[in-house]
C-alpha cells in the first residue's frame, strides 16, 4: 500500500513536469491560444470501457467528465465516474499536429455495492489529429482513496 502511494506520487509529479513546460513554452509563443473545442469520445484504461469528452468554459477552463465501466457487473464497481475541471494550457504546434496539454482536479467515485466519492487530481493531452478527432490521454490520482489510487484513460473524440 505504502509501495503504491509512492508510485502514484512520482507518476503524477513526473506527468506534471512534462506538462507544465509545454504550457510555458505554448504561452510564450504570441500565436498560440488555448483549445476552444469540445468533443465526445470513447476509449478505455484502468476502470474498462469508457466514454469521455471535453466541454470548456471559458478560454482556459474545461469540465472533462469520464463514465467507465468493464463490464462485470458481479463486483462492487459497476460503474466509475470522474468529473474535473481543467485547466487548459495554450496549443503546442499548429493545425492537424496540436497537442493540447491540461491539469485539473474534481470528482471521482464508484456507483455499485459499494458506492464512494473521492477527490481526484488529474493530468492529461489532447491531441489533434485530423480536423474533427482528437486522441487523448489522462492520468488520475485519486490520494485518499483506498485502492487504485493512480488510473489511467486513453481515447479518440469527436470534435463539435
């Protein structure tokens, strides 16, 4: 237990460090801006199957909600959620080649037998591949949960 606080530690220190000097290096470029899209994707990581998306705010502030499930619905988690605000540091690169780096915090828990809600950090990428798909990644870190304290989502999106 011990072992795993200070892994999820490290993972979300490290994930913070990658992303916090692609956000200085994107707000020192006077063209870029921050991400003004929303999308609704799918995708999967350590809870299963999930569907994701991206609504902003405001020019920097997202709502990144997450519903996961794997399926298995004899156990106590039947359905996960996660519901952060982020906020979004301006795009690195240009058109189709854009990479849209975020950290937040929120809301997660589990709907089930045993149903709970914790606090979760979070810290990701969008990344624009085609005009209307987004691929993205998010690292969470719930610190006072009682397990699976580090989880992960990877997913493809639809813009609108």
């Amino acid at each position: 237990m011990k072992l795993s606080r200070i892994w999820a530690t490290l993972g979300l220190a490290a994930t913070v460090l990658l992303v916090v000097p692609f956000g200085a290096q994107a707000q020192s470029i006077r063209t870029a801006e921050a991400p003004d899209y929303n999308y609704v994707g799918i995708g999967g990581g350590d809870n299963g199957f999930s569907v994701n998306g991206k609504f902003s705010i405001s020019d920097n502030l997202s709502i990144r909600p997450e519903v996961a499930t794997d399926f298995n619905f004899d156990d106590s988690e039947v359905v996960s959620y996660l519901v952060p605000i982020t906020y979004d540091f301006n795009t690195i690169g240009q058109g189709r080649a854009a990479f849209n780096p975020f950290v937040g915090a929120g809301v997660s828990g589990d709907i089930g037998n045993d149903s709970n809600v914790d606090f979760t950090a979070v810290a990701g990428t969008d990344y624009r591949f085609a005009r209307n798909y987004v691929a993205n990644g998010t690292v969470k870190y719930s610190p006072f949960a009682d397990s699976n304290e580090v989880g992960f989502n990877l997913g493809v999106g639809y813009l609108f």
